[in-house]
C-alpha cells in the first residue's frame, strides 16, 4: 500500500450511496489546496500575502467553491471479505479484533434489552460501526491518550473495560467508577489513558490539541485522540480545535466517524461541501477518508496516521464512512426520520463490519458461525449476569454527592453536606433511604473546622525586600516566577506573545521560550478547551482572555468542561488551570469592554474566582491561583493596572510568595458599619469611608478577595461587631454576587442587625459609555448607603 501526498478540496458525495461508490485504491493522503492555473499578471515565486499561498496575480474572475475532484475512500477489504495486499497484523490479531466486535454487539443486545424492561434509564448502541472503533484503537499504542464521544464502546473493550464496571456504570451503583455521577454510557479510564465521554457534542475536540502539543514539547512518543461524530463536527468547537491543532502542530488524531445521520439530521441537512475530510487540507492537516466499515483500512489507516503525528509532529484528521444501523439512542425511533428504506438499511447492515470481516476470517480458516455463536451466547451471558450483580449493590453514600466539585471541599460544601445527611434521616420517609450506602445510621458528626471558612491551607508570609510597583508589574513578575519555577507551565491566549494588550506578558516569550509562551487564534472556546487538553497531560495551564467580556465564548469550555472536570472522573482531571481576564470599568470601555461577570462564573460549582485590588494582592494570589489543585478564574480590574498605591499597598516582595485563596482580608478596622468589596471597588470604600469619618462614623473595610470560596466568617464576625452591612459591586444589582453575601449574613447575624443589609451595584441595565460616572458605585453612592444605614 503505497502513500502519496496530494492536496484538492471537493464535492460531497451523498451518504446513503457512498457504500456501492467506494474506491478501492492506495492510502492518499491530502494536507493541501491545489495551486490554481491563472491568466498571470504579475509572476513571482514570493507570497504576496503573510498567511496565503497565492504568488500570482489574474484578471479572471474566478471563484472557488470546492466541486472539483472528490476524496477516494480508501479501502483494501471489500464487501464481499477479499483483501487486497496483505494484512497488516496478524491472524491471530485480527481473530482478537472480530472477538471484540463480536462482545460490543452482544453487549449492547443485552443492555437495550434492560433499557427496554425499566433497568436502566437509557443506552446508546454501536450497532454497525464496531470498526471505527477496534480498527482505530488496535493501532494505537497504550500511552496515548483518547477523548471519547459516545459510540467508542468496541475501543474501550480493546483496553479493557469489563462487562462488570460497564453494567455498574449503567445502573450507577456504588462501583461505578464515576460514583453514579454520569448518563448511562459515560464510560471513564483515567488509568487507561481515557478521559470521560463527553455528553456535550464537540466539547472535547479543541482539548485534545492541548494534549497533542504538550507531547511534541515533551518530545513523546504519544498522541491525542479525539473521537466524534458528523453532527459534533458543525460546532465551533471543532473548527477551532483544527485549527489550534495545525497552527501548534500539535501531535493529535481527529477521527471523525460519518454515520449519517446526528440524531434525526441527515448529512444532507448537516454540512455542506465534500463531508469533514474538506475541512482538513484547508488547515494544512493530513487527511484520509477512509471505508469505516473495513477493519483493515481503518487499522491501517489510524497506524500511519499515528506515525505521520509523532514523526512529522503534525495533527492529522481521518474521516471514517460508515452508518449507524440503530437509533440514535433508545429515546428514539429512527424508522421516523430516516432517509433509506428499510431494504436499503438491511443491505447496509448486510455490508457491517462485522460480516465483512467474518467472510475473511472464514476465508482463512480461523473463523466459524458455530464460534461465533457460542462466543455470543457467552458474552451475552456474562453482561446478564453483570447487571444482576450490579443490581444487587447499593447506591453510593450521599457524601459522594459532595465530593470531587473541588479538591477539598469548601465551608459551604461541607455545610450542605452535613445539612442533607441530617434532613434525609429527619424526613426519611420521603426518600429511598435503603438503596443507598451509609444511611441506615446516624447523621455524621460536624467538624466544625470544615465548616470554618478559613483558608485550610495558610502558605508563609511573605518576606523579603519590597519595591513600589504597578500591578502590570505584579502580575508580570507572578508569571515570570511561576514559569521559571515550573518547566511545564505555560502561558497562552491573544497577542500574549507581544506583551499583552496591557502589556501584562512583556518580555516573557523571550525569556523563556515560544514553545511556552504562545500566541492563539482568536477563538476563547479553544484558549479554555486547550487549557483543559495541558492540564491532562500534567502541565500548568495559564490562560488569557484579552478581556473578560470577550470570555463568553468561552463560557460552555469553563463551566461545562472545567468546573466539572474533577466531578464526572471521580477526582481525576483538569486542574492546574488558571484563567486570567481584564475586568470592570476602566473608564471608557463601554459595554463591551467594562463588564464585571464574576457573578455568572460563581453559580457554577467547582470555580474559584479571584480578584485582586492591587499590585500586593495581585502578585500573591496569582501565584497561589496557578499553583492550586483546582481551576481558577482571575479577574484583573484593569482600571488599576498602572494606578499608583502608596505606602504598604503598593510595597510588593520582590520574591516569591502566595497569598491564601478563601481568605478576606480587613483593610481598616471599624466599629460602626461594615463596607464589604473586592478589587476596584475596595478603593471606592475607602474613599467613602474617609468621607464617613469626617461625620463621625467609623467604618470596617472588607476586601473579599476570593469570590469562590469565599470568606463568611470574616464578614460575619464583622457585621455581629456592627450591625450594619453595605455591599458594592460594579456587576449589576439583580443576582450579583452581593445578594448572596446579603443572604448569607442575614441569616447568620439577623439578631444582631441594626439595620437592613444595603447593596451598592451597577444598575440593571448594560454598562452606558456616556453615563459611567453614574453606573459606578461611587464613593458618594456607597456614602449615601451608610448614611441610609447608620439613621435607620
């Protein structure tokens, strides 16, 4: 089998068709457009753009729509079992692979079997595309590392997953190894180089690049690999995961499995042009449309594959033809939407993997239908019997509920824990107490130092010279330090190589490298899901959104992939991520450039959220956010970047040192009122509380500094101390985060109130250019909250 890089884009072929137009004939690979024949009007062999190929000009009027030359599919095993060549593995190998597609077929006639007579709540098939998933994992070696989808079943048996722990992790019992914390079929291997399969469609495919680089700085013999479907392959995220793949040369297989159909929409609804191998000659990636239903070319297919990426250091995307026999899930009924008639289907189910291969196997007389039937009857047997001794164990405890959001359990955590074991066993009757582990007793003691909302962990005071400086300077210094202290840490995200827009990353790509400083695309899903693919293969991850309001994009990466990360595996997973972001008002930003959204990211669990107020606080903390087990959002209000901070404030230790995440800290020391903030609006407090004391008020100021966890007792002991609480935030008013403190301090201190809580936001409407000055909390508008308070 003979390989030839040649490079053209070209027309879809339709899916329910493509199996009778195959192409039989050498593995071609493409990884570049055509050059184009011109009238010239200029010659030259010099580019005359940075960033295209075009080195001529031409007066024709000539647009490119991609409808020439199509992809061939390669194949060497046809519909009938003859092979042409010779195999690439063994009999013996191949013998074990049919074994395997063979188990994947009798275990999913098993388990939709149970979801059909209530004994688990869902399933999803892999009915006819068995080999997409053992020809590809045969031919990768066990160091690399695989970002499933949902339909990768026949790979995960090829590493070893048992008929046991899938059958506990479909009913979520007490084994499972996710502690019942996944849809049925979220099978995870952390040990096997698996990552959990991912429910969101395409979520993982911007983080195996991640991975994929991290191998080729490492210089690993080692790959990525993303499995996913047609469907996933229309989301963002997988163009910008290409993309970041071919701009890093990041060592990763993309495998696309085309079955047809994403749910109910067809292909035909799906895509247009010439199917998802297209899409990868246009970013310079290696590409392959390959026969998913032959074993042989898939195998051969991914192994070259798996070659060209560690050697030539280079994503490569494999496009596998194939088609999905059964529903999509049982939550559906295909014969609904489907395109082909049911005879159509039968002939495609005719030509499956599994008879292909079978016709070859009895070919060479290692094969036989008694064998097989025996084999079947066997497996169908052991997964019976799975779920009956799966059945049989109990729910995990409710702890479990509790654990893994982070990697030790905030005040807040443990104190909802210890309140649902103590209400479930005071309203028993109203839960399924005896399905569960550890509920047949009393409610566990309370540690009162977990519920403590101190930091557990205090690192040494800084010591050592101090000099005056900005917090640009700060924030430049964590990053110098936190790079030269750990080979494997690296800093991305938009112009960062430069310097920054705020110039915050100046001088670092040259310190310390462009492997571990590095520009991106501008693409934010794809700064997170790269951040999420590092963490995995145990590097630091330090990103950057140029500011936070552009972090949106974003938003699906960090609260659906990040904050759960640790959750879904069971404790293994993606930390060591910190996400810096320039926030809040600066003056002239406007809406897009002046939002405060610390409050989006604090609803969802497993963040923590930081945010400094000035260059002291900035350097500590980003240090501590870096060096933490769990991610970390950390917000920089941009407006103090270059402010001046005179005394103490702005004495920063020249060293290194990390100040405690969790912990608030009293800026100035009050008995009548305490003024509650964080970053930017910290100096607002003082000034209205400079302005309070010429009236005779004395004022506590509370920097909150860690909006996740965040410190309750500090402010509890606080406000018992005065009775009065204000709260100011930029964010606007209606579900900041002020109302959850607000909450909370209302229900710990209600006694000891003089008066009722008062929150000084943003107003509910989006942050005005002309009228800043009054959106603001300002000194005067936090002022006229005391004065509210102290005369009620």
């Amino acid at each position: 089998m003979t390989l030839a890089l040649l490079g053209r884009s070209s027309r879809r072929q339709v899916s329910r068709a493509w199996n009778r137009h195959i192409v039989a004939q050498p593995c071609t690979w493409r990884d570049a457009l055509p050059v184009p024949v011109c009238a010239r009007a200029a010659s030259s062999t010099a580019k005359l753009w940075r960033g295209v190929r075009s080195t001529e000009f031409s007066s024709n009027l000539e647009f490119k729509d991609g409808k020439g030359e199509t992809f061939p599919v390669f194949q060497v095993l046809d519909a009938e079992g003859q092979l042409r060549g010779s195999l690439p593995f063994s009999l013996d190998e191949g013998v074990k692979m049919m074994e395997t597609m063979v188990r994947s077929k009798a275990y999913d006639d098993v388990l939709l079997v149970m979801q059909r007579q209530g004994r688990i709540s869902f399933y999803c098939t892999n009915y006819g595309e068995e080999a997409t998933s053992v020809g590809s994992a045969a031919a990768l070696k066990d160091q690399d590392m695989i970002w499933p989808q949902y339909r990768e079943l026949g790979m995960f048996l090829w590493r070893g997953l048992t008929a046991q722990e899938m059958a506990d992790q479909n009913i979520g019992n007490e084994s499972d190894r996710s502690k019942g914390r996944n849809l049925q079929v979220h099978y995870c291997m952390l040990e096997k180089n698996i990552q959990t399969v991912h429910a969101v469609l395409g979520t993982h495919i911007p983080q195996a690049p991640g991975a994929g680089y991290a191998y080729k700085v490492g210089k690993e013999d080692r790959v990525s690999v993303a499995y996913f479907g047609d469907g996933a392959a229309s989301e963002g995220d997988a163009f910008t995961g290409l993309n970041f793949a071919s701009v890093y040369g990041a060592q990763t297989l993309f495998i696309c499995r085309n079955n047809g159909y994403s749910i109910s929409t067809g292909v035909e609804d799906q895509y247009g042009g010439d199917g998802i191998a297209a899409r990868g000659p246009a970013l310079d990636i290696p590409t392959l449309r390959v026969d998913g239903n032959d074993l042989v070319a898939v195998y051969t297919a991914t192994k070259e594959a798996r070659r060209k990426a560690v050697e030539e250091q280079t994503p490569v995307l494999l496009e596998l033809m194939t088609y999905r026999v059964g529903d999509h899930t049982t939550s559906d009924d295909s014969s609904a939407y489907r395109r082909e008639t049911q005879e159509e289907v039968s002939k495609l189910r005719d030509v499956g993997p599994i008879q292909r291969w079978r016709k070859y196997l009895e070919s060479q007389g290692v094969w036989d239908a008694e064998k097989e039937k025996a084999l079947e009857a066997a497996w169908k047997a052991e997964m019976l019997q799975a779920v009956k001794a799966g059945e049989a164990q109990k729910k995990p405890p409710l702890r479990e509920m509790f654990t893994d959001v982070f990697s030790d359990p905030p005040w807040h955590l443990e104190e909802q824990a210890a309140y649902a074991e103590q209400h479930c066993r005071e309203y028993s009757a109203d839960y399924n107490m005896g399905k569960f582990r550890g509920l047949d007793g009393p409610a566990p003691a309370v540690d009162a130092k977990r519920i403590a909302s101190a930091p557990r962990r205090i690192p040494p005071a800084p010591s050592g010279p101090t000099e005056e400086t900005t917090m640009v300077q700060a924030i430049n210094d964590a990053l110098s330090i936190a790079l030269a202290s750990n080979e494997r840490a690296i800093l991305f995200g938009e112009d960062v190589a430069f310097g920054g827009v705020f110039r915050c990353s100046v001088g670092l790509r040259e310190k310390f490298g462009d492997h571990r400083v590095l520009n991106c695309p501008v693409a934010e899903q794809a700064i997170a899901g790269m951040a999420v693919g590092l963490s995995v293969a145990g590097y630091s991850a330090i990103a950057e959104m140029q500011f936070a309001d552009y972090i949106f994009p974003a938003f699906d990466q960090i609260v659906n992939e990040i904050a759960k990360y640790r959750y879904r595996n069971a404790s293994g997973g993606a930390g060591n991520i910190v996400i810096r972001s320039p926030c809040s008002a600066v003056g002239h930003g406007s809406m897009y450039h002046s939002q405060s959204p610390e409050s989006y990211f604090a609803h969802c669990p497993g963040l923590k959220i930081v945010i400094p107020r000035g260059p002291r606080q900035a350097k500590g903390l980003l240090l501590a956010a870096i060096r933490d087990p769990d991610p970390v959002i950390f917000f920089e209000p941009k407006v103090l970047y270059r402010a001046r901070f005179e005394g103490p404030e702005g004495q920063v230790p020249v060293g290194d040192y990390e100040l405690p995440i969790g912990q608030a800290e009293v800026v100035q020391p009050g008995t009548d009122i305490t003024l509650v903030g964080w970053g930017s609006q910290v100096g607002r407090l003082e000034a209205a509380a400079a302005r309070a004391a010429k009236e005779g008020i004395s004022c506590e100021v509370i920097d909150l500094q860690t909006i996740i966890p965040w410190d309750v007792d500090t402010v509890e002991a606080s406000v018992k101390k005065t009775g009065r609480l204000v709260i100011a935030h930029e964010a606007p008013s209606t579900n900041g985060f002020g109302a959850e403190i607000s909450s909370k301090i209302q229900e710990r201190c209600f006694l000891s109130l003089e008066a009722p809580i008062q929150r000084v936001c943003g107003f509910d409407t989006h942050f005005p250019y002309a009228w800043e000055e009054f959106y603001v909390p300002s000194p005067a508008r936090v002022l006229a909250a005391i004065k509210a308070s102290m005369t009620y």
